[in-house]
C-alpha cells in the first residue's frame, strides 16, 4: 500500500494489525511519532491526517491509504515557527511528549491563525505531560502564531 507522509509516497507491505504509529515509527524511521498509552489516551502519537490532528495509535495503516499525513519531521523539516518557539520556552523536560504537542500546535494553527489561550488550552486537552510543561506550551503556540502572522520574531 502507497502512504504519504510529509509529501512523499512510501509503498509499505503492513500486516493488517499494524497501527500507523508502528508503521511510521517502525517501518518507515518517523520515530518523532511515539507510543506511550497505546490506547488513545495522551496524544503522544498524534500525526495530522487529512488536515486534522488523529491519534495514530488508534488508526490502522490499512485504513491511511492515499492519505496525506504529516508527522512532526515533516513540521520540523518546514521550519515552522513552532520549533524556535518550543526550543525558546523550554517547552520540554523529558521531551517525550513534545512531538505530539508540536503536531497538535501545527494542526490548530493551521485552522486558527490567532488562538485565544481557551482556544489552545480546548485544542490540546488531548495531550498529556506528565513533566507538566503546559504554561510553557501556551507560550510558544501564542508566539508561533505571532510569526505566522508576521508579527513577531523568531529570535
Ligand atoms: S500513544 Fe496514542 S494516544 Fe497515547
Ligand atoms: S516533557 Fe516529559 S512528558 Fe512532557
């Protein structure tokens, strides 16, 4: 089957059990893309597919054919501006969540150039730190947005 991740068509042979964290992570070395609950839980594998933020641990890959996903290596490798940001506000301690944050971030921007601080607290509801790095998070998304817009700085 053909998958298209950041662009580009990957044509993987997949088990049908696979999810498309495995796959991503396993067969095509998109580690940004991690599994922690496995169970739909804490946003860690969060991906955007179709333009929206999907949980890829609860996703078959037979099910993601033909469709444009995009990971957080596809977001870096774009210089979004939520990267300098996160790096600025120390958005992560363990950093294990960060991906899933970064890809959920990405999603909303795309969606809401100028987030309130209800608009980022609703669209990450689904994302968990167990460092509780979540202040630092409305930080950088609010600055990230900022750039966007042209009115703000990456330094
Ligand atoms: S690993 Fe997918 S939601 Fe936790
Ligand atoms: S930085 Fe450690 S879980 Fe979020």
């Amino acid at each position: 089957m053909d998958l298209i991740v950041n662009g580009e068509t990957h044509t993987v042979r997949v088990e049908p059990q696979w999810t498309l964290q495995y796959v991503l992570s396993e067969k095509l070395g998109l580690t940004g893309t991690k599994e922690f609950c496995g169970e739909g839980a804490c946003g860690a594998c969060t991906v955007i597919m179709d333009g929206r933020p999907v949980l890829s641990c609860m996703m078959l890959a037979v099910e993601c054919g033909g469709r444009p996903i995009e990971t957080v290596e596809g977001i870096a490798r774009s210089n979004h501006p939520l990267i300098d940001a996160y790096i600025k506000h120390s958005c992560m301690q363990c950093g294990f969540c960060t991906p899933g944050f970064v890809v959920t971030a990405k999603a909303l921007l795309d969606r809401n150039p100028d987030p309130t601080v209800d608009d980022i607290k609703e669209a990450m509801v689904g994302n968990l730190c167990r460092c509780g790095t979540y202040p630092a998070h409305i930080k950088a998304i609010q600055e990230a947005a900022a750039v966007l817009r042209g009115g703000g700085s990456r330094g």
